[in-house]
C-alpha cells in the first residue's frame, strides 16, 4: 500500500510540474496586445489557458497533500 500510495505522490508531482511549465508557458506566449486589450470582451485565451493551468496545479497539489496525509496516517 506505501509503495502504491509513493506512486501515486510521484505521479501527482509530475502532474504539477506539468502544470506549472504550461502555465508558464501561456503566459510568455501572452503578447503586449493580449495585456492591454479591451478588458469588456472578458478574459483573453492565454489568460484563460494561464487560469485552467493554475488551478489544475492547485488541484494536484492538493492532491497530493492529501495521499501524504493519508500516508502519515497509516504509518502510524
């Protein structure tokens, strides 16, 4: 069960580092006109794209804050 549950920390860490790169990569892509453009159309595509990739990080890591604690736990 540890060894599946270090698996699973792994590929959520992976998850987030994935996350993180697309995210950055959105937002270097995002051009002077995508920050200064008419803010009544609503969100840009790249600062939609940024959003969807910050709270897809956030979700794995809370993930993985949560198999770490049920790991914790059944060490006990």
């Amino acid at each position: 069960m540890k060894i599946f549950l270090a698996l699973v920390i792994v590929a959520l860490m992976i998850g987030v580092v994935v996350s993180l790169v697309r995210g950055i990569a959105a937002f270097l892509q995002s051009t002077r006109e995508d920050l200064l453009h008419d803010r009544s159309t609503g969100p840009s595509a790249m600062q939609l794209k940024q959003n969807k990739m910050m709270m897809q990080r956030i979700l794995f890591q809370g993930a993985a804050i949560l198999v770490v604690a049920i790991l914790l736990f059944a060490a006990r």
